[in-house]
C-alpha cells in the first residue's frame, strides 16, 4: 500500500505545482468526504492509545512474574 500511497503523493504534489485550483478543489472535496482525515488530533488519540498499550503490557509482565 505504501507504493501506492507515495504515488498518490507525487501526483498529488504535481496537481499542486501544475494546477493549484484543481488541487484546492480537490482537497476540499476530500476534507468533506473524510473529515477524519484531516483532524489535528489524530495523533494525541493514537499517543493515548500508545500509552494505555504500555500499561497492559506491563500488568501483562507483573502477572507472568507473579506466576
């Protein structure tokens, strides 16, 4: 998938350089069809996940010392 999205980027970056109204539009259109997309705070919600992952990964660990 990551080929795939690295030449979305390319091509994505050349409507940009080439035709910057097109490429407006099209984000636009994107925001609306996908806001989640393009929320800021994706990554503080991914950072909480992260964290909450540690922490039952260590409880995980304490109970198999336990053992």
């Amino acid at each position: 998938m990551s080929n795939l999205d690295e030449s979305i980027g390319k091509i994505l970056l050349e409507l940009q350089k080439e035709d910057p109204d097109t490429f407006k539009k099209l984000m636009k259109k994107a925001q609306e069809d996908n806001p989640e997309l393009f929320e800021e705070d994706v990554d503080e919600g991914n950072k909480k996940i992260d964290e909450y992952n540690q922490d039952v990964d260590e409880y995980n660990k304490k109970v198999e010392e336990e053992k």
